[in-house]
C-alpha cells in the first residue's frame, strides 16, 4: 500500500546558470556543490535538485537566495518558484508502480535509486520526481496540472491521506 501525502512545496528557488563554465564557480560562491545530471544531494541548509541541464532547484528554507544571486554575479540567477508547484509525497511499498501507471519512466530500474531525479510526464503534465528512499518519492507537480492529476491518480486506486 502507497499513501499519497499532498501538501504546499515549502521554500523552493531555481538556481540557473548562463554557461556552461560557470559551474565550479557557480558551486564555489553558492557554498555547495552542485550534482550532476539525474542526481539530488542532501545539504544541512536543505536539498538540491538537478532538474535541467542548467537548472537547479534548492529546496528547502535553509538557502539564502539573495546572497547565492549575489556571488553568483552575471553568470546566473536565482528566483522563488515555489507557487507554482505542488509537493505530493508518495510512501509506501508500491509507489514505483504507481509511478509506471501514469507515467513514461521506468520507476523499477535498479539506477533508479536514493538520491536520483527525473524530469518525466506523468498524467500529461511535466513532473519532477525525487526518490528520498526505498518507501518513499517526492513528486513536484505544476500547479496548475494538481488537480487534473490528483483526480486521475485517485481514479487509479491512488490512497491521498491529510498530510
């Protein structure tokens, strides 16, 4: 069984960067580390997503946009996007299926792991898909697709519990 928790994103910020140099530099005058393509890391301040080739999001209220924005210069930018998205918590044994019910992702390959990201369609809408561990997957849904979503999720066998 897979409970499907939905609730507000919480402090979100798109870190992007202009060039493809710019991302040791970028890392150093962020303060951390940015992963590599399909790959998320845990940081005391919160978590960072890769979700695009140039794009990063930082989750979580430990991140000071306006100083990442600051010692990045004009080599990025870093903006609030967490309005436009909503955060569904996926826990539970079947969630990968649930996943491949909706979706175009292969959710049971062995690669697709703790600390993995992918950007995929699920339910024709644009999703972001974080695996946090073996029970549990954040998706981060566009909120203006949440509802079309949740109602075909629910109308798949989809358990949504309060959060």
């Amino acid at each position: 069984m897979t409970e499907m928790l939905v609730g507000p994103v919480g402090a979100l910020l798109s870190l992007d960067l202009w060039h493809g140099t710019d991302d040791a530099a970028a890392a150093l005058a962020a303060g951390f580390a940015l992963p590599a393509a399909g790959r998320a890391e845990t940081l005391p301040t919160g978590s960072v997503l890769r979700v695009g080739p140039r794009r990063w999001w930082l989750l979580g209220a430990g991140f000071s946009g306006d100083a990442i924005a600051q010692a990045l210069g004009d080599s990025g930018t870093v903006t609030t996007i967490a309005g436009g998205w909503v955060r569904v918590q996926l826990v539970g044994s079947t969630w990968r299926g649930l996943l491949m019910d909706c979706g175009l992702i292969d959710a049971e390959s062995p690669d697709f792991g703790p600390g993995t990201v992918a950007v995929t369609l699920l339910s024709h809408a644009r999703c972001v898909v974080h695996v946090r561990d073996a029970m549990r997957c954040d998706l981060f849904v566009p909120a203006s697709y949440a509802e079309h979503c949740l109602a075909q999720w629910r109308d798949l066998g989809w358990q949504q519990v309060a959060a």
